[in-house]
C-alpha cells in the first residue's frame, strides 16, 4: 500500500539507487542504502527541479523522482488519513460491533459511531477476532445482513504468529461468497479487511 519509486537518492552521507515507498506513518529507502524516517519527524519538506528535498532527523535527503517530484513533496506533507475515514465510520455510522473492542485506536475510531444491536440493519459490520471458530459464529450469526450487501471489516492481529491470519481470514470470507475490497493499518498490533458480497 501507498506510493513507491525508484529513483536516485542521496541520504546524509549515503547515495545511490533506491526504491522509496511512502505509506501513512514513514517513508524508507531500500537498494545501494536502507533508511527510514516517520513521516512526522520530516522538516523542510520542498521541491528542486525534478527532486525533493527534505530533513530527517540530522541527514539531508534528495530524492530525484523527476515530474513527479512535486506529488511526492505533497504527500509527505498530507496528514493521512484517521482510521475512522479509513473504515468509512462518520458521525451517525450504524456500525454492529462483534468481538471486543481492545484497541484504543479503533475505539477512536468508532467513538462517533451509532453502535446498533443484531436486531438492526447496520452501515457495517466491524468484527474483532482472533480465532477462526469465532469468526465462523460471527459470518454465520450476520449471514442475512451480508447478504444485503452490508460489508464487514474484519479486525485481527497482525504479524507471524497471529493466531488468525491474512490467508485464513480471506478463505473464511471467500468461501462465503464474500470478496476483500480495503486493508487498512488499525494500530501497531492490528490490521483490517474489509469484505463484501461479491455480485
């Protein structure tokens, strides 16, 4: 996810060809030189030419990225996105909450949301789960309300050695009849997916 290129880059002392990828919280350089730096910590962020330049911690960054230089230079500068606009939960969003929320990121995040009971047609459905039997309950449970086409972010741990992974999450969607259209980052610990019924 976010933006990458290759491109000529100085980094303090070190120089030569990178890839550079930006996603919401940093940006990193791979190839002749590996660097990082949060997105928040940059300073003098500007456009020379066909590069962009900017600070990071002590070093003074380069990076020639030619007539693309100046969306690189805006999107370092761009706040991104909360997770709440990531999920799509606005002020009033029926959301039907399963499983516990234990994260403070994605209690912010749906801190302005209208939490509804299984009773009521929701906007979505955010389910927190870190167990596949668990998931199964929840799928068959909200079985009617995803067939209307309500879609369903499925929040778990992230990581090797999460007790639910990536894949296992997709195959118990997709065997549903259910196709992933978002990820996003929740927090360091957490990621989601969101899926809905595929027409």
């Amino acid at each position: 996810m976010g933006r990458e290129a290759r491109c000529a880059a100085t980094w303090g002392a070190q120089r030569g060809e990178v890839t550079v990828h930006l996603d919401g919280t940093e940006i990193a350089a791979r190839g002749a030189f590996r660097a990082r730096a949060a997105l928040a910590s940059l300073r003098d962020v500007r456009v020379a030419g066909d590069t962009v330049r900017f600070v990071a911690g002590d070093d003074e960054v380069a990076l020639r990225l030619g007539g693309s230089a100046q969306r690189w230079a805006t999107a370092l500068v761009t706040p991104p996105p909360s997770l709440a606009a990531k999920l799509g939960v606005r002020s009033g969003t029926r959301v039907a909450l399963e499983g516990r929320v234990d994260d403070d990121a994605l209690d912010v995040a749906l801190r302005d949301a209208e939490r509804v009971g299984r009773r009521a047609v929701p906007d979505m459905i955010v389910a927190r789960v870190d167990d596949a039997d668990a998931l199964a309950r929840i799928l068959d449970a909200r079985a009617g309300t995803l067939a209307r086409g309500v879609p369903i972010w499925v929040v778990y741990t992230k990581g090797r050695g999460a007790p639910l992974g990536e894949t296992a999450v997709r195959d118990a969607l997709r065997s549903r009849g259910l196709v992933d259209v978002k990820v996003a980052s929740v927090s360091a610990a957490l990621t989601a997916l969101q899926f809905v019924r595929r027409r």
